[in-house]
C-alpha cells in the first residue's frame, strides 16, 4: 500500500493540512502511520487526485458497524472472487455500490 503524506494530500486536494486533519477525524479518510509519518493510501483517489467519491460512505458504513480503522483497511485491502478483486479497487468502478452494500450487510 502506497501512502502519501499528509501535508501532499493537501497540495493535492487544494486544502490547508487542518482540513485533513479534519476530514480524518470526521472519518472521511484513513491515515496510516508508517516510520512516524502519517500518511493516506493513494488508492484511496481518483485519477484526478480527489477522493473517490463511494470512499467516505463506507468508511461511515463500517465505523457505524464499530470497525475499527485497521479493520475497516484490512477488509477494504483484502482479495475478495466475487467482486472480482479488492475492494478499494471495486470502489473506483460500477461496483461500488456493491463494496458498500457487503460492507453494510455482512459481518467481518
């Protein structure tokens, strides 16, 4: 998993680093924190460089279902035959309606 930096994420999406701060605790995002540094997967935007559109939906879906962030990363990053593919894939398809619907619907 690729990550970019926080202060870059920013620069990418056009906002001061304090909106992604908030955006991650208004859990529109996931940082992860490698070597000290926080950072966003890259797959977790578009071709433009926004967020993909289903992304925070999900994340929504699945914290209101109590997943913890790295749960929510594992299931997100984790091979799944009948979508075909990962999730965080999916999402940036005509399946991502699909990857929210199993995340609502069934249990980790």
């Amino acid at each position: 998993m690729t990550l970019i930096p926080l202060p870059d994420v920013a620069e990418q999406l056009g906002i001061a680093v304090t909106r992604v701060h908030q955006m991650l605790r208004d859990h529109q995002l996931i940082a992860v924190r490698r070597d000290g540094v926080a950072g966003v997967p890259k797959d977790f935007f578009d071709s433009t460089g926004a967020v993909v559109k289903p992304l925070p939906g999900l994340i929504t879906v699945m914290r209101d279902a109590k997943y913890t962030d790295e749960e929510i990363l594992e299931w997100i990053y984790t091979e799944d035959e009948s979508l075909p593919g990962r999730p965080v894939d999916a999402i940036h398809g005509p399946l991502a309606r699909e990857v929210v619907r199993r995340a609502a619907a069934e249990p980790f």
